[in-house]
C-alpha cells in the first residue's frame, strides 16, 4: 500500500493544503504574472486576442473553486478522523494487538445455517497458539474475545497476532472474515485516492470500512 505520514489534529490545514495536486497550484498573483510575461512576449504584429484572457480567467476560477472545494473535504476528513482518537473501533481485519494483561476481542458474521465457529490465534509468524468454539448468535454479529491463554496452558506475550475463523455449516467447515477491534492512535489522508486512514494498535483501517466506533 501507499507508504504516508500519520496527520495530527494540529497539522490539519497543512494536510488539506498538500492535498491539493502541486500541478494546481497557482494563486492570483501567479496568474497574474503569467500574464504579464504574455504581455511582454506576444507579437506586436498579432497581439493576443483578448478573448483568450476570458478563457484563462475562467480557467483560473475553476481551479481555485477546486482548490477549496479539495481544501474543505480534506479537512473535514481529517477533522472527523481526529474526533475517533483514543476511541476503539471494529472494522474487518485479520491482525490484532494483544497487551499486556489484556484481551483481543472481535466479531463475526456467522453464515446462516452455522452451527458453531472456531476462532484461531496463530504468532505474527504463523505459528498456531491456540483455538476456541463460539456458538453463533441466532442474529447480528457473533462477539468473541481472547485473553491471551495459549492451548499450552500459558499466557502468550504481549504483541501482534493473526485471527481466522472458520464457521461449521451442514457438517462442513467454510472460511469466515473476521472483524477486530483496535484503538486508533492517528490518522493519515492517503494521496492516492484521498480517502482517510486510521492508524491503529492493530494496523491501518481505512475510514469507510469501520463497522462500529465503540
């Protein structure tokens, strides 16, 4: 993915600025002086027609309404992004933070007919930690949550860890997406698409897929 620079609420209107493509640029006074060193080039003989100046002028004011429209959303995106930090959100992911002392919690929702689900915890690394059964809920999204216990009967160190869940329906085992809750730390515009990114405990979570702000 696009590599970018996490955005703080103080950094705000510098972030909506640079999110304006360089090429667009241009104020009044640059357009000015690009008009004055027109003036100064043109051929006496076949001056510049006048109506050229209208189309430039109209240009002009297209980009600057673009500007501040680009301007307005950027910073309302990173405004609104700024209001979730500290908070938690669940949104789909597969990696989650484990803390000290803590849990992992998340949701899934179970396909229907699904008689039971099993979440596995495996390392960052992809080795298996351990497994567990949840009973789906008979509507709506299915909690789970893990403490930390590994299948060895020990507590795993604090750190990252890789979620799957797999869901037992008509006797066969198919594969569910599993969604996390993380806490988001900061917030980054990515130049690409101008979407928003929350930056979170468990990695990055664009904006538009958070499920539910806790």
């Amino acid at each position: 993915s696009t590599s970018t620079n996490p955005i703080s609420p103080a950094t705000s209107a510098a972030a909506a600025s640079n999110a304006v493509p360089a090429n667009m640029q241009i104020n009044e006074s640059d357009f000015l002086q690009l008009i004055t060193t027109q003036l100064q080039n043109q051929n006496p003989l076949q001056p510049t027609d006048p109506s050229q100046f209208l189309g430039q002028l109209e240009g002009l004011s297209e980009v600057s309404s673009l500007q501040s429209m680009q301007s307005t959303m950027s910073s309302s995106q990173v405004s609104n992004g700024a209001s979730l930090l500290g908070h938690s959100v669940l949104a789909p992911g597969t990696s989650a933070s484990l803390p000290a002392g803590g849990a992992i919690a998340g949701a899934v929702n179970a396909p229907a007919g699904a008689t039971s689900l099993t979440v596995s915890i495996a390392s960052a690394s992809g080795v298996p930690v351990t497994s567990f059964q949840v009973t789906p809920a008979s509507s709506g999204m299915t909690a789970f949550s893990w403490n930390g216990a590994t299948s060895a009967g020990t507590t795993a160190a604090a750190g990252q860890y890789t979620i799957s869940v797999n869901a037992t329906v008509n006797g066969a085992s198919q594969t569910v997406a599993p969604m996390v809750v993380s806490q988001v730390q900061s917030v980054t515009i990515d130049p690409s698409t101008q979407q928003l990114d929350l930056n979170t405990n468990g990695g990055t979570v664009p904006l538009s897929s958070v499920v539910t702000i806790l």
